[in-house]
C-alpha cells in the first residue's frame, strides 16, 4: 500500500501523462544511427531503450524516426547497466 502511495504520488507531479508507446524506430545518437526502442512518449519527452553497446551520453542531440516526423530532442539522463547484456535506458527532452 505504501508503495502504491508513492508512486501514486510521483504520478501525480508530473505536468504531462506518459502515453505508452512500445515500438523499434531509428534514431540518429550523436550522428549514429541505431535501432531505438520507444518505451513512452509524453508531451516533453520520451522514455528510450538502446542495445548496451550503443554509446550515449547526457546532453547528446537524438532524432526520433517515426512514421510521421522526425523528431529532435536531447538526452537529459541514462540508466546503464554493468551487464553488457542489459539495454541502456534513457530520458529524452523533445
């Protein structure tokens, strides 16, 4: 219950809903173009997932390749992992 209530609370700071979106596009990181796995979008920003070999940084320049537009953004965190197996998981500010 505690825990329900934490989250609960975090949600409720947030100035714009996460929108699930879960699928592979292509992104150019830092001039590269990999595979990016869009876990959710939001009116800011966008919660990515990269292969554990993709090199990235805080304050790196992304482009999203979706169907529908190209869209820049630049990322504002990266969760990596010591495992060279886990995906990078990163926060991106559209």
């Amino acid at each position: 219950f505690m825990e329900y209530e934490r989250l609960g609370s975090y949600d409720a700071r947030r100035k714009f809903p996460r929108i699930p979106f879960r699928k592979k596009i292509d992104g150019d990181i830092g001039g590269n173009t990999t595979e990016v796995f869009v876990k959710d979008l939001s009116e800011q920003g966008a919660l990515l997932r990269v292969a554990a070999n993709v090199s990235v940084s805080e304050g790196e320049s992304v482009a999203l390749k979706f169907s529908f537009a190209d869209i820049p953004g630049k990322i504002i965190a990266v969760k990596s992992h010591f495992d060279s197996f886990i995906p990078i998981e990163m926060i991106i500010r559209i």
